[in-house]
C-alpha cells in the first residue's frame, strides 16, 4: 500500500509518560527540545494527532517559526468530539484540518466544516481504517507524516508497522505509572513480536535527552 513516510514524535518522561493521569502535559520537555519539536513539524507536510489529545490539549498543532509553512493537521476523532469553537477549527481556513471521522452529519459537522475544517468519512476497523487514511494522504500529496500522539493512536499505527522513524525527547523526570503512557497497547504475547528499532543518533538538548531511531525491517 502506497502511503506518507511516517514519523513518531515522542516527549516523555525517564519512564515514557506523555502526561499525567488527568491529562495535564505542560511541559514534560524544557525549551530545547520543544524548539526541535517545532522544526520537526516544518520538515513534514502533515500532522497527526487522536481525538483525546486534540479535545484534552486544544492545540494549535503549528510551527510558530517566522517563514515556515505550517503543515496540514490531520485528527483521528470517530465520533466528531472536536468543537468547532477549538484552536484547531478557529484557524483551519488559515492552515488547513483534516478530519477522518464517522460521522460527517449534524449541527457540530456542519459548524465545523463552516469553519473550514475537512471532513473525511473514514470506515471503521479497529477504531477508524488508518489504512484507509494513509493511503488517503498519500493521495492528496502528503509524502510526510508527523504522529505527535497520543499513546493509543501511536499504537494503532505500531500495530501495523507504520512507523518508520521515532523522534524522542526525553526529560529527566519520573512521573509513574498512574500517568499516561506513550505508547498504548500492543497486544504482545511473545518477545519476537516486539516492535524493534535502531538507533541512530543520540544527543543532549539541555537537560534532555534526543534519540532517533528507525524501524528495522
Ligand atoms: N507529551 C507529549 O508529547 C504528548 C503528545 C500528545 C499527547 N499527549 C497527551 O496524551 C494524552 C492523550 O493520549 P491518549 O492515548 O489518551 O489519546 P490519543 O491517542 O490522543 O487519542 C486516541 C483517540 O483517538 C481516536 N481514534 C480514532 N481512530 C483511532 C485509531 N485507529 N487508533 C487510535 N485512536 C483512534 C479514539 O477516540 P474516538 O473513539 O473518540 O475517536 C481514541 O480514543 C493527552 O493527555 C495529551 O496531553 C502528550
């Protein structure tokens, strides 16, 4: 299946949690590595985050780099939880969203698309086809894609071996094992299974850690 190259961008703890129990995530990484985070976002041509991080965060999912064209925003939300009053739907007819979603009717869909924001009827399989997506994105020209999480969309797509290059920032903290994890369930029931990586490059951002790995295949 043709599809975007495809990034995970990690910001966790010492023990890979993204956020804390009742989603607070500001800021897990210290300037530095948001700074790379950042530019991270002007080298792809989308990104791509679930409905909890797009309801629980309300982001604005940009560069904030002067010259640097934001990349399109593409949200993973089935039942068309994204307000239309969010930082998301307030800009997409500056910088374009694209919604995969069920539901494509109603008072909220119609508000949405009034401000602009794409709506893409998306089968279900396993919460919605990221199949479907990908190839949907590779389509309409994204050639690169930036998963910016959370955990259980970046699962879905490590269960279809659709990362290619993870990107991790890495803060010198602990936040335990009532926080949130940065990736979701797997399903593993033997070690040969494990999704395996190399790792190649490693280097300090201040007080963080960056390391980039790519699939091995
Ligand atoms: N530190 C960081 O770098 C970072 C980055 C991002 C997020 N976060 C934090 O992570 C937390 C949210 O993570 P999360 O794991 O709860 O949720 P998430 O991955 O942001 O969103 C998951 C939701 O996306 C929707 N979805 C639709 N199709 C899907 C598919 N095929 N696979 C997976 N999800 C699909 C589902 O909701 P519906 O059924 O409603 O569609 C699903 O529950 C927030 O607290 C946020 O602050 C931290």
């Amino acid at each position: 299946m043709a599809r975007p190259r495809i990034t995970l961008k990690l910001a966790t703890s010492l023990d890979g949690k993204i956020a804390l129990a009742n989603g607070m995530s500001e800021w897990i990484t210290g300037e530095k590595a948001r700074a790379e985070g950042r530019k991270l976002r002007a080298r792809h041509d989308a990104i791509a985050v679930g409905a909890n991080t797009a309801v629980l965060d309300n982001p604005q999912l940009t560069t904030r780099i002067d010259g640097e064209e934001d990349p399109v925003r593409v949200i993973f939300d089935t039942n068309l939880r994204l307000s239309w009053r969010s930082n998301l739907a307030r800009t997409a007819k500056k910088t374009p969203v694209w919604l995969f979603t069920n539901v494509t009717t109603g008072e909220n869909a119609e508000a949405l698309e009034m401000q602009g924001v794409r709506l893409l009827k998306t089968p279900l399989n396993d919460g919605l086809d990221l199949g479907f997506a990908m190839s949907f994105l590779h389509e309409y020209g994204i050639a690169s894609l930036l998963v910016e999480g959370g955990g259980t969309l970046a699962a879905s797509f490590l269960r279809l071996d659709a990362i290619d290059v993870i990107e991790w920032f890495r803060a010198p903290i602990i936040l335990g094992g009532d926080s949130r994890g940065s990736i979701g369930d797997l399903g593993l029931e033997n070690m040969n299974l494990a999704k395996r990586f190399n790792r190649i490059e490693i280097r300090d951002l201040g007080d963080d850690l960056y390391e980039r790995y790519e699939r091995i295949v």
